[in-house]
C-alpha cells in the first residue's frame, strides 16, 4: 500500500514540475496589488497608472519609477516612499520605505503580515548591524520586511520570484548573512 500511495505521489510531483517543489507561503500573490509581474512600463500604464523616473541606481539594468496615483499604504502601515523597480524593462520589485523614529516601530508592520500570510519561510538577524530581514519566498512573488534599527529604516519588498532568479543569475545581490529556517 505505502508503495503505490508513494508511487501515485512521486507521479504527481513530476507531472506539476519543479514549481511544485517551491516553498510557498499563505496567500501568495501572483502580482502586486493588480498590476503583473514582468510587463513593461508602457504595459502597466495601459490600466491609468502614471510611472515617473525616479532616478537612476547603480545597476543600469534597473530602472526605478514612482507611481503617485498609487496607495503608500501596505498591512495597514503608510510608507515614506514607494518605488517601483523594472529589470530589463520588466516590472518585478516594489519597495516601501519609512524612515526615522516611527521605522523602528515595526512590529505591528511584521504582525499584520505574519496574519495576511503566516510566519515567514527565513529570517536573518545581523546583531552587529542592528538588522532583521524576514522573508516570505512563494513561487510567484517573494516579500521581504528588512528591519535596520542603526539606520532607523524599514523596508517592505515585494519582487516577482522569476524575474528575481534571473536577476541574481546575472550578478544581482543576494541574500547577505546567516539565514536560517523558520522553525515547525
């Protein structure tokens, strides 16, 4: 019996692919909040949204925009500023920034999350430079709520899983600092 249900499983598995073997989190979006991961600019604007440049970064193959039709507010926290990141033309990062005295409260940030889509799937704590980042990884799209106390900052990033791969395939940073699995 354990044999053929194993069988039947391992079948499954192989017939769904490799995606079916990806971590995922509770109430993963497929996009952000409406607009879909991997469109150009001139796509997304389509819907009535307006991208203004935001500036140029350090990697050219970035391009970063603004988008003030666009709510700054996310899990219930408003954010300074909100920048929407294209790769190579294609939409694939959102980053939420507050700064100052009011960043370092983010614990109801972290719980509102830890509600919409259960504990995150890593966590990595720099005690040295006063920093957690937590990371819910989906087969779509990743969130990560970066902490950074010495900077008074919080970050919350939405990218989209794919285009995030390709990036870091061509030298984009990764994951910096002991990470370690959430646990049970």
């Amino acid at each position: 019996m354990f044999g053929k249900t194993f069988s039947i499983a391992l079948f499954c598995i192989i017939l769904a692919g490799p995606r079916a073997l990806a971590m995922t989190y509770a109430n993963e979006p497929k996009d952000f909040y409406g607009l879909k991961w991997g469109l150009a600019v001139s796509e997304l604007e389509k819907s009535g949204q307006r991208f203004v440049p935001a500036g140029a970064g350090s990697d050219r193959r970035i391009s970063s925009y603004n988008c003030a039709a666009r709510s700054d507010n996310f899990y219930g926290t408003s954010f300074d500023k909100v920048i929407y990141d294209f790769f190579n033309g294609r939409f694939f990062m959102v980053r939420a920034i507050k700064s100052g005295n009011s960043a370092l409260n983010s614990q109801e940030l972290y719980s509102s999350l830890v509600k919409a889509h259960g504990r995150p799937t890593q966590q990595n704590d720099n005690v040295h430079q006063k920093t957690v980042v937590y990371l819910w990884q989906g087969n779509d799209t990743f969130i990560s709520l970066r902490c950074d106390f010495a900077r008074k900052q919080t970050v919350l990033s939405f990218y989209s899983h794919p285009l995030y791969q390709q990036w870091s395939a061509q030298g984009g940073p990764r994951p910096s600092g002991r990470i370690r699995e959430r646990a049970g």
